[in-house]
C-alpha cells in the first residue's frame, strides 16, 4: 500500500505560480510513475505530469512550458511547480502513483488550485 498526501493548492490570479507537493508513504519502492493529474468542474480528469524512477517527464501539451514535475527520492515527495497559471488551469489536482503495468494504482485525495483572471 502506497499513501499520497497532496499539500500546496490555493487561490492564485492569472500569472501567478503555485508549488504542489505529494508526499509518499508507505511501499513506495513498488512504485514506477508519480504523477498529476487535474478535473475541472463538468470535464474528465487528465493527465498533467508523470515522472518515473528514472527522472523521465512526461507533460501535457497545454501546460507545456509552464508546469514542471519534479521529485526528491530522499523525501518521497514529487512536485508540480506550475508557472504563469492560467484561469483554464482551474481544477482539483491529484497525486497519482502506479506500479508497473498499472497493475496497482493509488491517488491522494485532491487539491483545489483556483486561478482568478
């Protein structure tokens, strides 16, 4: 069992910056990807950023340039530092986590980010 705990979320105006954290506990050595996901009001959830063991990124094209994911294996914890935040980029973010082949999947319980324009 993997716990994720999200931290960092808030109300921000447009070109503002915000830092998430997520916080691992548990078998986190069983994990392969760490990543963010976000759901707006009336939309699906998508995928923001995932990283893996390796460090290898991968990052939705509409945060492209703006958001970074990042992670400090000491602490087990991953960071989406999110840039020049934009009105659209309203939405409750999650930390994710799998294991290979999404054979066991985990997620926190969300933070809002709110970006007044």
């Amino acid at each position: 069992q993997v716990q994720l705990v999200e931290s960092g979320g808030g109300l921000v105006q447009a070109g503002g910056s915000l830092r998430l954290s997520c916080a691992a506990s548990g078998s986190t050595l069983s994990i392969s990807y760490f990543g963010w996901y976000r759901q707006a009001p009336g939309k699906e959830r998508e995928l923001v950023a995932r990283i893996n063991t390796g460090g290898s990124t991968n990052i939705a094209n509409s945060v492209k340039g703006r958001f970074t994911i990042s992670r400090d294996n000491a602490k087990n914890t991953v960071y989406l530092q999110m840039n020049n935040l934009k009105p659209e980029d309203t939405a409750v973010y999650y930390c994710h986590a799998n294991t290979p082949l999404r054979a066991l999947e985990y997620w926190g319980q969300g933070t809002q980010v709110t970006v007044s324009s």
